[in-house]
C-alpha cells in the first residue's frame, strides 16, 4: 500500500490539512514503505539529452543560447504534464566544454516569473555564478561568460532563486554541464557519449489524477517533497540497449530531498571513478553508492553478453526513527539495461586515473565552524543583503561541519571544490576521497573539508553555501561569503540586479 492509498483507506485527502490518532498514524507509517523491485515494465528506451549546440565567436569564445520556457511533457499514458525546460520542454541540453577554453551564454527567460540558472560546482566569478543574486527577470535576457580553469568534471545548472528553487526544478529546470580537459581524449575510460558514457539525471516525482506535477511532501516528513515514482533523464521505466562490455554512467541525484543508495540488481561491483570535482585518483570498487541531492558520481559497469540487469536504489542506513516516511527504507528500481548478444570490448579503466586532493599539506589560514540545524546555518537563516564573512584569494581553510538537529542534510560550497579530510577524526570513505562540493552529512559526525579558494574576487557580490536538500535551502538554510583581493574588506551586497 503506498502512501496515498494508505491516507485514501483512512478517508483523508491529499494536499489539505491533516489529523491522524495515534493508530491512524501507525497504518500511514506502516504503508510509507515502497519497493518497486520487479514490478517496473521498462517499456521505454532511456532518453539522452541532447549536446548542446555552439558557435565559435569572432574573439575565439564557445557560444551557447539557452531559452528557458515552459511546455507540456508526455511522461505517461493519458494528458501531458505541464513542465518547464531549457531549450525544449523538460530539462535542458548537455553543455560542453574544454579547460582553458572561454565560453559565453545568452541565457533568455520566456517565463512569466524570474528565474536564474546556476553553474553547479564551476569555478568562474560570483557575478557569472547564477545564484539568487543573478535573477533573470520574465523575458529578460542574462549573458554570463568566463575562461573554463578546472579538471574534467561531470557539473550541472539549475535555478538557485532564493524562496523558489525547489519549486523550479521540480518543474523541470536542471541539465548536465561537462567539463574535458587535455587528458579526455587520451583517456581509456568509455567516452562515446549516449553509447558508453551515458548521462543519468535521477529525479523522482509524483503525479496525480490528471498526470500534473505533485510537490507532495509526506505527513510528518521533515526533507521536502517526496516522489513515488523515478524519472531518469525525463523517462519513466526506462532501458537501455547495452553495446559494450564496460558502460560508464554519470549519475546525478537531480531530486529536491531524497537520498539514492545505488547498486545493482544483483548486487554486482561496480567501480566508482570520479566524484563531483572529477576522476578519483584510482578507482573503488563497491556494490553501494550514496548520493544526496546535487551530489554526482561517475562509475564503470561491465556487463556480458545478453544478460538483463536493473539500476536501483536500496534501503539507507541514515533515516534514523522515522526515516521510512521520507522514504530512506525504500528500494526502487530505476533502470534496466540489456546487454546485446555480442559486445564491444575496447574501453579500460586505467590504473591511474587523475590526481587525488592535495590540500592536507598546504598552510591553513583559518578555520570556521558551521551547524546546521532548524533550516539554519550557525542559529541564522539567510539574508540577502547579510555577507556572512570573507575569504582570501588563493588561501586554504579548513571548514568543520555538522548537522546537529536529526535530519538529513548535505553541504554545499559555490565557487570551489573541497576535499574532506576527516569524518569524526577519521580518514574519510574512499567515496570521499575525490574532489566534492557537495557531501552527505550524517548526524552528529564532524567533516573536515580543506578549500583553496581562487583569484575572482569581488568584495561586494557573494557565493552561497548552503544545504542542498531543497525545502532547507528555500527555508533559509544558507549563506554568503565573499572572496577578498590582498586589501580587501567585505561590502555591500547591491540589490539584486535583474538583467535586461
């Protein structure tokens, strides 16, 4: 029995106020539960979003046009579902893009509401950043533009409209940006995009009667909305034609609150090969792989020939007492892959693959102590016009985070990718041990995470951190620093700047 059903046998309705006795409350809890493990018809081939087109400008630079508008979606049999996109109805295109290489974008808005998108783990000036300071207001038009300076990476764009995001991803706002250096094409790993290398954009939803998004958050639920059923680049039940031996798959948890525990079907290894920031420094093999919202990992699965496997999501240990009513004692089946009769068998994973964190060594300038608790950071909530503190250009500091109320929550950090030193004075997971800007933070566990921020200073226009479940962030859990010249003080941070 899954949640609605359970509220449907106990004569209440969905969306409006509700009061359950103690026993009623029991049935609830009891049927939140779900495990879509072999009940799945994978009946459609997985959709990969498309490259993003480009030009080459007069002045060298790669030029993207991007138009944010909504549409109607078909995700299943009867009406449409109204969505919003990036280039089309729902979701946006893969952008791409080499290190070293310039890029310009004419980000146009054709909603009828301000919007923003932001460059989810890019390192580039806070005026290009895409946060609540960068609203692009209905109809307006952005152009942000700086020099790619990071290691390949799988990164992401979003909306990051203060008080709205959850509610603009939701309805569909999000697409991959992949970053390839000088080694990309040296390297062994597969890399033939949509046949090997394969971009997963996990997201759950659920959908009512007339098959129209639901932000339905669940009854005594305490991380947001909660979806039923699991979308994979925009396809429910999707599949996927196997052609060769090893697939590498970039994952990314792209959903507003829940926690995947990935594995496979049969409980097969796989390798983890790079983390938010990029490729590990050699490979971990593992059966199980946590990913928190906005968190991505690449890994490399090796099939054999006509066999059928399915990508699911697994029970998580970090729900704590009433965990199943935000689904962490869930097992959803999420993909399907089918193996063709005879494989290709060219791609390696190198024993060698990039370059591990290298922060343990460097001179710490200063460190700083956050909590997260109550959709605060440090007993405050998010101010637009508050700098919370600064940071020196090209200088170190260790931060020390906790999550101190019980529920779950990640950490995110804008402008810099960071490496976590300890969990609780331990040497970090293997999972842990590549470049992040995003991470899991179990309750009560210290993370030490070392950060090298750069050289685009601006004392008056900040970056964010923030947790990275949606509802916290949109609650208040957030706030702003800003990155300082040799002289520098903190400013003022402008109105927000609406762009024309």
């Amino acid at each position: 029995m899954k949640r609605r059903t359970a509220l449907k046998a106990l004569g209440i309705g969905i969306g409006g106020p509700v009061v359950l006795t103690t026993g009623g409350y029991g049935v609830y809890y009891a049927a939140a539960e779900q495990d879509t493990a072999g009940e799945i018809a994978f009946g459609k081939a997985l959709s990969v979003p498309p490259l993003a087109e480009s030009e080459i400008s007069a002045s060298g630079a790669r030029v993207f046009t991007l138009g944010i508008r909504p549409g109607s979606t078909r995700f299943k049999a009867g009406p449409e579902t109204r969505t919003w996109g990036v280039n089309g109805t729902y979701l946006g295109p893969t952008l791409r893009a080499r290190r070293g290489e310039r890029v310009e974008f004419t980000v146009r808005n054709g909603l009828d509401q301000d919007t923003s998108l932001h460059w989810h783990g890019m390192h580039l000036p806070a005026a290009m950043d895409g946060g609540p300071h960068q609203v692009v207001p209905a109809g307006g038009t952005w152009r942000p533009r700086w020099t790619i300076d990071q290691p390949a990476a799988t990164l992401w764009y979003h909306p990051h409209v203060h008080g709205s995001t959850a509610d603009h991803m939701y309805r569909g706002l999000s697409g991959l940006f992949i970053v390839d250096d000088e080694d990309t094409k040296a390297s062994t790993l597969p890399s033939a995009y949509g046949v090997d290398d394969i971009p997963m954009i996990v997201q759950d939803r659920a959908f009512d009667a007339d098959n129209q998004f639901e932000k339905r958050v669940p009854l005594g639920g305490a991380l947001g909305v909660i979806g039923d059923e699991v979308l994979v680049n925009g396809t429910l039940g999707p599949y996927v034609d196997v052609t060769t031996t090893l697939v590498r798959l970039r994952l990314l948890n792209a959903s507003s609150a829940r926690l995947y525990n990935f594995g496979f079907s049969d409980n097969r290894t796989f390798a983890l090969v790079a983390t938010d920031g990029g490729l590990l420094a050699r490979a971990w093999n593992t059966e199980r792989l946590y990913l928190s919202p906005g968190e991505r990992a690449e890994i490399v699965v090796a099939f054999t020939p006509g066999e059928r496997v399915e990508l699911r999501s697994y029970p998580s240990e970090y729900g704590g007492l009433l965990g199943r009513i935000d689904g962490f004692d869930d097992r959803l089946d999420i993909c399907q892959f089918r193996a063709a009769a005879t494989l290709l068998d060219d791609a390696r994973i190198p024993a060698t693959l990039g370059s591990a964190p290298d922060l343990a060594g460097e001179k710490v300038t200063r460190e700083r102590s956050f909590v997260l608790a109550s959709d605060q950071i440090n007993g405050r909530s998010m101010a637009m016009d508050r700098i919370d503190f600064g940071v020196r250009e090209n200088t170190v500091e260790v931060w020390d985070v906790v999550n101190d109320n019980g529920f779950l929550h990640n950490f995110h950090v804008h402008e810099a990718q960071f490496q976590v030193l300890t969990v609780d004075g331990r040497k970090p997971a293997p999972h842990l041990r590549g470049w992040k800007d995003t991470v899991l933070l179990a309750q009560g566990k210290h993370y030490r995470l070392a950060i090298r921020f750069g050289s685009h200073t601006d004392p008056d226009t900040p970056y964010m951190y923030h947790c990275h479940l949606l509802q916290h962030e949109d609650n208040g859990m957030m706030g702003q620093f800003v990155v300082l010249g040799k002289d520098e003080k903190p400013g003022t941070v402008p109105r927000t700047h609406h762009h024309t």
